[in-house]
C-alpha cells in the first residue's frame, strides 16, 4: 500500500519543515498537512491542507478516511510555558489528540504513528548532566506530565496492542522558517531575529542557564530516520541530544558574527521550569541502535541561522 501521511499540527515550528521534508521524499500528494490555522504559502500550495482541531476525534477520522492515510505526525501541542498558563486546556490537547490517534492505530485504521516526546519529562530529581535514557521521570510542569503519560500511553499501546508509534525527547529546536510558541527553550530563536533587528535580546532566562538543543535539520534527520527505520522490540522514547550552551555562551557565539550585540537578563517563570530540565543528555542508546548522529555544532547552528534570517 503506498504511504498516505497526515500530519496533525503541520503549521508549527517543526511540523511546518516536516511537511516539506516529507513531501520531498515521498512526494507532495503523499503529505495531507492539517492545523487549526493556515501555514506559510509554499506549505498550503505545495500539497493538500486540511483544517483540524486535533482535540476533535470524528474530524480527524473523517481526514483518514477521505485521504486513506497510513501514517501520522502528531505534530499539534501546547508548549511548556503557555501549558503553566492554562492547564486543562493543555492537557486536552495534548493528551486526547494523542489517545485518538492510537485507538485509530490500534483500530488498524492507520499503520504508523509519530508522537514527540521531549526533555520536559524529566525533572529537579532527575541527573542534569548526561541525562540517562532511563532515570527518575518526576516532571514538574503540565507540559512535562502530559509529555510523561504520552510516552507511557504509546509504550502501552505498543506492548498491549502491537501499535507502531515512535518517539523522540526532543530538547529545544532551533530553526528559523517558523517560529516556536510558548516554550521554554524559545529564548534561542528569539535571540537571533532581535540580533539582527535590534541589535540586543533581553533575555527571560538567567545566563547560566543550560539546555540542551537541536538545529532543525537535526531534528528532522532524527525523526525521519527515525520512522525509516526498523520497529524496536523494546519500547522506548528515544533521548536524542546535539549541542548544549546557555545564554550567554549563545550571546558570545553570535557576537562573533554581529560584533556590537548586546544581551540582558530579565528571568522570568520560565527560569523556574529551565531549571527543572537537564542540562547535557545521554543519547547513546540511538546513536547505537539506529545511529543517530548530529551534524550541527552551536557555531554550525549560529552560523545558518544568521545567513538565513539576513536573506
Ligand atoms: C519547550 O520549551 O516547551 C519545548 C520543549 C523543550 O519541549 N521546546
């Protein structure tokens, strides 16, 4: 059966390049993008749209059906920051989105499904550096917990019904196509349009604050080879890390190339849940069993990003 992929969330930061990437490789019919608002124009004219409200059950089936998919990105979520500002609702989405989307798989209505994780399930108790694979999963936040009970639904599904979901603790993606909303790691792309436009970024996060990160390239490498691959015996969602900096080793890097840029620290609610999360990740358990490697360092990331943002 050809490869029919819908993508729920298609409008975001990630689900936005996922979209191209995907329909690159498998063709542009191939790849029904779907969000509850339209996206940029080389998305809704490249391939079809669709208009979802990934909490609304009998549309996305209806979607399934009519587009006889096989595969879906989950892509659609409330972040960690606007998650703490209403948490039901985050809850709502993030959670019923994701249980109808494996009752399809396990309906065997679609065949695949890709669901991301992230660095938010992890917690003040957990090890912040070298984050293990396995470790303690005490998540502080919202966003965190329903991050946390995703990741046990889909190892669920997998264990119980043989459902094929996959998925990545992505740790804040960095891109500059589309900007990211209401997370924490949401200071690393705002800093490089105010570079550019202002000149000085006023930072919502203390300067030796350390995350990890990813450059998008990366993170879509991750998640396609991902799917591409074989379907692990042993259920996990996968730690997959690149680089690690805090503000001010980022403020530095971009000084490099634009020589007068200031920065200031204004911490807000956010510092609080930043310090909840790891600092470096363990992710050898991909890189061993389906090689995941990145390939952009902070300056290879700075570098891209600021040649992209001036064109
Ligand atoms: C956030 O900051 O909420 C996200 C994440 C790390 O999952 N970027």
């Amino acid at each position: 059966m050809q490869e029919k992929i819908l993508i729920i969330g298609a409008c975001g930061q990630i689900g936005s390049e996922l979209t191209m990437k995907l329909r690159d490789k498998f063709g542009n019919k191939a790849v029904i993008a779907s969000d509850i608002r339209e996206g940029s124009t080389e998305l809704m004219q490249s391939g079809p749209f669709e208009f979802l409200d990934a909490t609304d059950k009998a549309a996305i089936l209806m979607i399934i059906h009519k587009h006889q998919v096989t595969t879906v990105y989950l892509m659609a979520a409330m972040l960690s920051a606007t998650a703490e500002k209403q948490p039901k609702k985050a809850w709502d989405i993030n959670m019923n989105s994701l249980l109808y989307v494996l009752d399809f798989a396990k309906e065997k209505l679609i065949q695949k499904v890709y669901w991301p994780s992230s660095i938010a399930v992890f917690g003040e108790t957990t090890p912040r550096i070298d984050t293990p694979q396995k470790t303690i999963l005490e998540p502080a936040t919202v966003y965190g917990i329903s991050k946390l009970a995703g990741e046990r639904w889909c190892a669920y599904y997998h264990n119980k019904f043989g459902v094929d979901v996959r998925t990545l603790r992505y740790p804040g993606i960095i891109s500059w196509k589309t900007l990211p909303g209401g997370g924490t790691t949401d200071y690393a792309v705002e800093i490089f349009h105010k570079a550019l436009q202002e000149g000085s970024y006023e930072c919502f996060l203390s300067e030796n604050t350390t995350l990890p990160m990813m450059y998008m390239e990366d993170a879509l490498k991750a998640t396609i080879d991902l799917m591409d691959g074989p379907f692990f015996k042993t259920y996990v969602s996968y730690n997959v890390a690149a680089v690690s900096f805090n503000p001010k080793e980022l403020a530095e890097a971009i000084r490099k190339n634009v020589p007068n840029f200031t920065i200031t620290y204004k911490p807000d609610f956010r510092q609080e849940i930043a310090d909840t999360w790891p600092q470096t990740i363990d992710d050898s358990l991909a890189r061993e069993e389906w090689n995941w490697k990145h390939e952009y360092d902070t300056n290879a990331i700075v570098k891209d990003m600021l040649k992209n943002l001036k064109s």
